[in-house]
C-alpha cells in the first residue's frame, strides 16, 4: 500500500510474520549533499522510534522515500507528514487484513 504526502512517498506492507515492525528510507542526492540527506534520513529513523512503530501492527514493513524540497523541512513538519500517512496506511492494512 501507498500513501504520498508532499514530501514523502510511504509504502507499507505485512510481511506475514509475526516480527517487529520495520523501517527503510530512501534519501536521493536530488534532495541535497550527503549532510543533507544524512539528516533527512536520521529525522525520519527518530520519527519512527519515537512516534510511528507504536502505531502499525507487528509483522509491518514501512518504506520511506524522500521527495524533493525534504531537506527543507523541520523535524516536526516530518513527524506531521509522516504521522498523517502512517495513520491512513494503518486503517488501509485493517481493512485488507
């Protein structure tokens, strides 16, 4: 399942095992030099470990794919967008599954 914000695409998918749930970012050099997107990607990991495991079920798999304009963004303009799309990626698994 896919859920697109403005500055990040989010693919969520079960993976049929009872595991934690787990996280892959995708960070281009479009969206900046390595400190850049160095910084995108440990913004999104400390989003996940604090706020977005909680909320997808065990066995989850989340995939994060930086868009154009990321680097931009503050910390908590991440955990909003990613929030949003991890809530609507939530009731999507719940209503396949």
């Amino acid at each position: 399942m896919r859920y697109q914000t403005v500055h990040f695409v989010v693919y969520a998918m079960d993976s049929g095992e009872v595991k934690p749930v787990r996280l892959g970012t995708t960070v281009s050099r479009r969206i900046g030099g390595a400190v850049v997107r160095n910084r995108v990607k440990r913004r999104v990991r400390e989003c996940f470990r604090k706020d977005l495991r909680t909320l997808l079920p065990a066995g989850t798999d989340l995939v994060v794919i930086a868009r154009a304009g990321t680097g931009e963004l503050t910390s908590p303009a991440i955990v909003r967008e990613l929030t949003t799309a991890t809530l609507n990626l939530r009731e999507r698994i719940k209503v396949s599954g």
